[in-house]
C-alpha cells in the first residue's frame, strides 16, 4: 500500500510541475486596457481646445497649449478629482436648490427693507 501511495504521489507531483513548467513557458497575451485617466485626460484636453475656453485662458495669462501640457503633467488622481468636478459643474447656468432660495431670501428682505 504504501508503494502505491508513494507512485501517486510522484504522479502527482509531476503532473503539477509539468502544469506549472507550461503555464510559465507559455507567452502570456496582453490587451492593452485604456485608463479612466487616460479618457479623462482626453476630455480634459478636448474641453481646453474649445475656442470660448482658449479664450478665458487668453484672458487670464494661459495659453492653450501651457493648459495641456499641466493635464498631461497631472497625476492621475489630479485628473480624477478635477473631471469630477467639472462634472458636478451646472451647464448653461442653472441653478442649484440652494441658490434659487438665497435669491428668494434676498428678494423678501430688499421688499421688507423698503
């Protein structure tokens, strides 16, 4: 018995290291995965190409290209942290709850007021 046991245990010792040997010789293929920073740095970039942002850039000193070459020196959580908040940005000037009630406030004390 213990004969039989020592053969299987051989047996599958050798099985595991010729599966481990092919694992290793086999070249692994790798897909080259696009970033979420990678996208994001595009649309950061696509956002600094806008003429009217070019424009406010012009204005305050910047120019488009020195725009591009800081977001491509950016890390990658500088990058997340500033998509993200021009996401959270309101296009075409809507306004938030918080401001629509500040305007009401005002409005009611400038009635009281006079």
């Amino acid at each position: 018995m213990s004969q039989r046991l020592r053969t299987f245990v051989i047996d599958i010792t050798a099985a595991l290291l010729f599966g481990l040997a092919l694992a290793l010789a086999v070249p692994q293929a790798h897909a080259d995965v696009i970033q979420v920073q990678d996208l994001e740095k595009a649309r950061l970039k696509e956002m600094l190409a806008r003429p009217e942002l070019a424009a406010q850039l012009e204005k305050r000193g910047v120019s488009a290209t020195d725009a591009a070459a800081r977001v491509d020196a950016m890390t990658p959580e500088e990058v997340s942290q500033l998509a993200g908040r021009l996401d959270q940005l309101a296009a075409g000037g809507a306004l938030s709850n918080q401001d629509l009630l500040l305007i009401i406030l005002v409005v009611l004390l400038v009635i009281l007021i006079i």
